[in-house]
C-alpha cells in the first residue's frame, strides 16, 4: 500500500503504549524495606554472596510486595535472561493491536506499513529512529488478524511436539513450520537462541527496548536497567533465507563473570526485573490481558521449561524442613551466560514470594553460577517460610 498519510497516522498515537504519557506508563518502583534487614543482611554478608545482586519480593495479601535487596541497582550481564525482555515487547504489542482493532484503525493488510511509519510522528527522535529499516515490528509476522481480539499467531502449542522438533535448540527451517506462539515458548520456556533470533527480527530490537525504556526499566540517563541490545544466536544462517535479523542498538555497561565491568549486549538490575515480577503478580503490567500474557509464558512446564537453579534450591530447603517440594505454582527464566541470573516466583500454598539473582557466575571455582544460585536460594527460603503467611 501507499505510504499512509500523516492524518491517518496520528488517528493511530492516542491507541499506541510508546505515545502514552510516561508518568502513566511507567512500572510501580519496587522499595527496599528495612524491616527485612535483620532477617536477610547475615545471607547477604556471607562471602559466597557479598558481591552478588539479588532480590526477596514478598507477596502477602492482595496488593503490594514487600522487598529486600542487596545491590539492586548494579547492571549485570543476563544472558539469556534478557529474552523476557522480548516477551514483554510483544504483550504491549499486542494490547496495542487490540486497541487499534477496536477502533477499526488496522487489518492485516496495512498493519506493517502502520507500524513502521507512525514512528515519524512521535516528538522523541530516538522513537522516531524506530521507522528506519529492521527497527519497527511487523505485526502480519506475529499476529492472526482473523481472531477477536487480535492474538499471537497460532492456536494452544503443542509442547511435546515442541521438545521433540528443538530438543537443544530449533533448526532454521523449522522455525517456518510453528507459528510465531511457539517460537515465543520455545524462547521463554526453552531459552531457544533461534526462536529468540526470530522474534527479535520481527519485533524489532529497537522496538523491544523502547517498550522497557517507556515502562521505566532502562533509564537512558543512567544507562542502568533492563536493556537487550544484541541479537541471540550470532548467524545469519539460524534464520531461514528471507526473514528479517535482528538490528542490534548501543550496548549498556554492566558487570560480566568476576564482575568486570564492560559493554554487554544483555543487562538488568535486580530491582529492574523486581518490578517486571511485581507489575505481572500484582496486575499493574499495561493491559486488561498483559499481566496474563506475562504468566502464561514464564510458567515452569514439566519437560518442556528450562531448568531454575533457584527452585532446586527452594526445593530442597523444604525437604530438609518435612514438607512437600511441588510448588503450587511457578514462573521462571534462567539467563546462564554470561553472569548467570535468575528470575523465579513460587508459590506453596499461602507462601507466595520472588527471588531475582544476578552476577552468579563465579568467585571462585567453588562457586559456579548455578551452584550459587542454588545454595542461595536454599539459604534463603527457611527464613521466608518463617515469615507469618
């Protein structure tokens, strides 16, 4: 279609999350309260934990979260942890198409070129960047246009299948043959760097880190926070012939393994993805489905999820205390490389809390990043269950 006009571009702004005032978009900043000091500070100063980040979020009643930090604000290298941040990009994209639905503004025929030219309408330049070539999200690549409300393309995954097509990581022609629902399970719940790749290129990595910049996860300012920067998987060939790649953006700096402090393509804080877990536990992530479309992606699948060594950890904590180790529920991702991360909420019945741990990958050979984030994690759980519930 011919380039879309300015008037039937700005119909579009009011519908749109990056066009919204940032004070009503922004994430419920998560605080340190220092009422957990005494309980949680003699973990924190053990040596194999001193120079690590991390997070308690204690989640008791309807609202609200009760946190402990030590080093929140310190950005570290996630690894693969960062692709949540892709998952987060693409629930706001869908509210967004949802509400562009409901106001007869888009079909499946001029969505792209849409979304790729409202940008120039935006007063921030570094949002208008966001219609250059590989910036921008292609809707017809990830959305079926014939549901209502518009959704992710492709029915309920098949999981058993999926483990079986990518059971290390998808090869590049098969990605054509699942939907783009399955590639972000397969990124989510498998950490597969190709279904990851693909998404990217089709979100657009510009676009992803302007949704985490407008909820208030990266500060552009302070260079800390959220930010995904470089594409996972380092081919061009893990795509198939014809998809768009990921267009990388300027690095952050951050602590990587031993903490030396570099440009990493793949950063956060503890507190950063303290506020992810809290806006999607306490329904304050944008949306009327968004909090949802969060859970539903991060939920720990038997077979199918990547492992949390911080749930092996809480595990066998409550082994040792006589009691059961089957969670009610769980929503994690593991990031391994490169300073290894973990993001994990639990729930055993009435005991509802959040653990966010960075910079685990080592201090020494004694402690590699998993075993760190299994013996913290199994430290820290006798003292949460203590807590009155």
């Amino acid at each position: 279609m011919a380039k879309p006009t300015d008037a039937e571009l700005d119909a579009l702004t009011p519908h749109l999350f990056l066009f919204q005032d940032l004070v009503s978009t922004l994430l419920p900043h998560v605080a340190h309260d220092p009422s957990l000091d005494s309980l949680f500070d003699p973990i924190a100063a053990l040596p194999q934990f001193s120079d690590i980040s991390f997070g308690v979020l204690l989640y008791r009643g309807a609202t609200g979260v009760r946190a402990y930090f030590h080093n929140p604000d310190e950005n570290w290298d996630i690894g693969s942890g960062g692709k949540t941040s892709i998952l987060t990009a693409a629930v706001v994209l869908r509210n967004d198409l949802r509400a562009l639905q409901g106001a007869s503004l888009v079909t499946a025929a001029n969505a792209d070129d849409l979304l790729r030219y409202v940008w120039t309408r935006h007063n921030r330049l570094d949002f208008k960047k966001l219609s250059n070539d590989g910036n921008y999200p292609q809707p017809s690549k990830i959305f079926d246009f014939s549901k209502s409300p518009i959704d992710f393309e492709g029915g309920p995954s098949d999981f058993d299948f999926l483990k079986l097509l990518a059971p290390d990581t998808i090869e590049p022609n098969d990605l054509s043959a699942i939907t783009f629902r399955d590639r972000l399970h397969l990124t989510i719940g498998h950490s597969d760097n190709r279904a990851a790749r693909a998404s990217q290129g089709q979100l657009g990595i510009a676009y992803i880190n302007a949704v985490l910049q407008q909820l208030g996860l990266y500060s552009p300012q302070q260079d800390t926070g959220f930010r995904v920067a470089g594409p996972y998987s380092v081919k061009e060939s893990d795509l198939p012939k014809g998809w768009r790649q990921p267009v990388a953006i300027k690095r952050a700096l951050g602590k990587g393994a031993g903490g030396r402090v570099t440009d990493i393509p793949y950063c956060a804080t503890a507190r950063t993805l303290a506020m992810l877990m809290t806006s999607m536990m306490r329904n304050t992530f944008p949306g009327a489905e968004g909090p949802n479309g969060l859970r539903d992606f991060l939920l720990k699948r038997s077979g199918f999820s990547y492992r949390s060594f911080a749930l092996e950890g809480v595990q066998l904590a409550r082994q040792g205390m006589g009691l059961s180790d089957v969670p009610t529920v769980a929503y994690s991702k593991l990031g391994i490389l490169w300073a290894n991360e973990e993001f994990l909420y639990v729930e055993f019945g009435p005991v509802r809390f959040g653990l966010v741990m960075l910079g685990l990958l080592p201090k020494s050979k004694k402690w590699h990043g998993g075993a760190r984030g299994w013996d913290l994690a199994s430290n820290l759980y006798p003292l949460i269950h203590g807590l009155p519930w």
